[in-house]
C-alpha cells in the first residue's frame, strides 16, 4: 500500500486561497518553514561518514555478499511481472 502524503495536496483549496490572498480577503499564505542549520549540519556529519564507516566495519567476505545480492535484486527479473 502507498503511503500517504502527509500534506493536503487539493488543487481547489490551493487556487482558492491563493485567489482569497490576492483580492485582500482571508490570511496570507504561511511562509515556508526553514530548517534548523544545526540540525543541517549534524545530520550532514553523519551522513558523510556513514558508508565509510560501515565498509570499514564489514569484512571483504561480507561486502561481496552484499553487492552480489544488491546486483541480483537490481538486474534479476522483475517483481510481479504477471507471469507465472
């Protein structure tokens, strides 16, 4: 099942607000909301080093058994084809 967008996305309410705010009437848009640059940066760290340090932590054995599976899911035949 898909998830679902956690934001309203009606095309209608959308073009009637933005009718409200440029005849005067209703409240403004919000402005967008700006993300926290420490949070930025901390998640940025980590994000960097990640790969990195999950190759350095595996053995070569392990790696290759990844890759061989990661190789197989990406270019094996695909997920219900219809076929059977």
């Amino acid at each position: 099942m898909p998830k679902r967008s956690s934001k309203e996305a009606d095309p209608n309410r959308a073009a009637f607000a933005i009718l409200n705010e440029a005849i005067g009437e209703g409240e403004p848009a919000e402005p967008e909301r700006q993300k926290d640059p420490a949070a930025v940066s901390l998640g940025r760290r980590g994000g960097l080093k990640g790969g990195k340090a999950r190759a350095e932590a595996l053995s070569p054995e392990e790696r290759k058994r990844i890759a061989q599976e990661a190789a197989r899911k990406r270019w094996g035949p695909p997920k219900g084809d219809g076929v059977e």
